[in-house]
C-alpha cells in the first residue's frame, strides 16, 4: 500500500469555512469516484501553534492536508490519469493555490482509538544536516517509535517516510530543493492531555531523542474527515 499526501495553502479570496466546505463536500465526492482509491482522508489545519514542546519550526504555513491510500504508486498514476483524476485536477485549480505532492511510506505504530472523538496533530520533518536518510529512518523507525509508546495519553501514532516529492503537484524534485523527510500523525484527548504528555518524564525522554536526528517539527492541529474507508 502506497499513501499520497498532498500540502494544501488556499486560494487566497476563500474563507476558512468556503474552502473547507468545498474540498469536503464538491472535490470529496469527485475524488472518491477515483478507481482504485482505498482510502482518503481530509485533514483541514485548525490550529498552527507550536503545542508541548519548543522546537525549531519550519516555514511552511497550511490550510490542509489529503491523504490517498492505493495498493501501488502505479495505481496511483493511473487514477490520475482517469476522466476522474482529470475532473479532481481540474477542480483543485478552483480552490487551492498551492499543492505540494508527498508519497509516503506509512507505518502504525499505535493505531488510533476508533468510537470517540480525538484531537488530531500533524508535524512535518526536517532530519538534522549531520544524520543520513539511512540514520533518520533507523531512529525514527525504531528507537523513537518505542519511546512514544511509553507517553501516556498518546491515542494513536502513524509514521510517515517521505519516499517522493513533487512540488508542485506533477513536478517531481529531488529533498535538496523541498527538505523534508517525515509527516507525523498524532492522537490525544485534548489540548491539555497533549500538553501534559510532553511535559511528563517520558515526554521529556522522547523529545531529547528527537533533537539527535531532527532539525525542525512544524506541528499543525487538524480536523480529521474519512471521506472514504
């Protein structure tokens, strides 16, 4: 299974509500008729605070985040190449001025807690200068996926690894012009249940081991929508 996530800044005349209203409810139905798709979620930022943690923050500033789950990335291309990935491009051109591309390698660490509401953050990834891609995977992977484990309060956890990006949408470009290596997703109560994890002993843990392969965390609350799945 391959995920592609997309980057979203609005067009700049759309108001919160009118971009959200329209890419749940206009461009989700169209994307949910591409052939092939497995999943796809919505997740509009709400919130770009840095919360739990002071950290070194990047300069991206977004509206959203889409996430698409096909079996392969040729799948994936070949929807896009569809009368209905034609009619999904088409339509981002309405409402979003900016769509950056990432495919992604994802893995579950902690599976979300299904049946209740939960707050939701994401977080994109810069590696320190000094770690290796191999470096940054192995740590990532292993070593921080086990200490987030151990933060009580955590909901649910996926790892994202950046294998590709284009930016923009269809234009593919090496990390050197897009530095980014890893979209994080977590899950927690609330605000203050999210606070108190970082700020417990085992939170103080994990974000010392971060600050060994991670240049910068640029933290965004979501609101996630499963238009399909």
């Amino acid at each position: 299974m391959i995920v592609r996530a997309g980057l979203i800044k609005k067009q700049p005349g759309w108001s919160d509500e009118d971009f959200r209203r329209h890419w749940r409810g206009h461009h989700g139905a169209l994307a949910a008729q591409l052939p092939g798709l497995r999943r796809y979620e919505q997740n509009p930022v709400v919130d770009s605070l840095q919360r739990g943690f002071s950290y070194p923050r990047g300069p991206d500033q977004l509206d959203g985040f889409s996430m698409l789950w096909f079996d392969s990335e040729a799948a994936m291309r070949e929807a896009m190449r569809t009368e209905a990935g034609q009619a999904l491009i088409a339509d981002e051109k309405r409402f979003i001025a900016d769509l950056r591309i990432v495919t992604i390698h994802q893995l579950e660490v902690i599976p979300p807690e299904a049946g209740r509401p939960l707050l939701k953050r994401m977080s994109l990834l810069r590696r320190r200068d000094d770690v290796s891609p191999e470096e940054f995977q192995r740590e990532w992977r292993q070593e921080h996926a086990h200490l987030v484990k151990r933060v009580a309060g955590v909901r649910g956890y996926r790892q994202n690894l950046i294998v590709g990006r284009e930016a923009p949408k269809g234009h593919p470009v090496e990390r050197e012009a897009w530095p980014i290596d890893g979209i994080v997703e977590l899950w927690f109560d609330d605000t203050d249940s999210l606070d108190r994890a970082f700020a417990s002993p085992k939170g103080q843990t994990l974000m010392a081991h971060a600050r060994e392969f991670i240049a910068e965390i640029t933290t965004f609350l979501v609101e996630r929508h499963v238009v399909v799945g």
